[in-house]
C-alpha cells in the first residue's frame, strides 16, 4: 500500500472538532493499515511530528430504508493522531 493511500479523508464531528482544540485530528483510514503506515504518512502528508496514534475500528450499522428494507453498512477504521 502506497503511504498516501493510508488516509482516506478527515472526520470532521462535533467529538473530533473538540479534540482539535488539543492538537489531536482524527481521519479515517484503510482497514489495512497500521499505526506506523499512519504516523508516516500524517508527518510526509503534513510536515509535522506525530506524537501518538491512536486507532479503532466502528461497527457496521444496520440502515433502513424508505420501502422498509434493511441493509448493513460496512465497518470502518479511524485514527486519532
């Protein structure tokens, strides 16, 4: 995996915009990578110095739509860095 692919997009919710406040962004990232394909990729994306990583994975969550049929959106990985 190239190291640009690491990251899909930023997260941007009401929970990440107040870690911002503390120097912590968050971003969604592909379900292979690892802390260190991410730290490397934030600092050349950037041009800063990662402290920590941080990742977790969310669920999948049922989704109904409007004809009464369920579906089921795929999980996703986040980081906090």
């Amino acid at each position: 995996m190239h190291i640009f692919q690491v990251l899909k997009r930023p997260l941007i919710t009401e929970k990440s915009t107040l870690l911002q406040e503390q120097n912590k962004y968050v971003f969604e990232i592909r379900p292979g990578a690892n802390k260190s394909q991410v730290r490397e990729a934030v600092e050349r994306a950037f041009g800063v110095s990662v402290v920590q990583v941080n990742i977790a994975k969310t669920g999948s969550e049922r989704r109904r739509l409007g004809n009464g049929k369920w579906i089921r959106r795929p999980g996703s990985k986040k980081a906090v860095v």
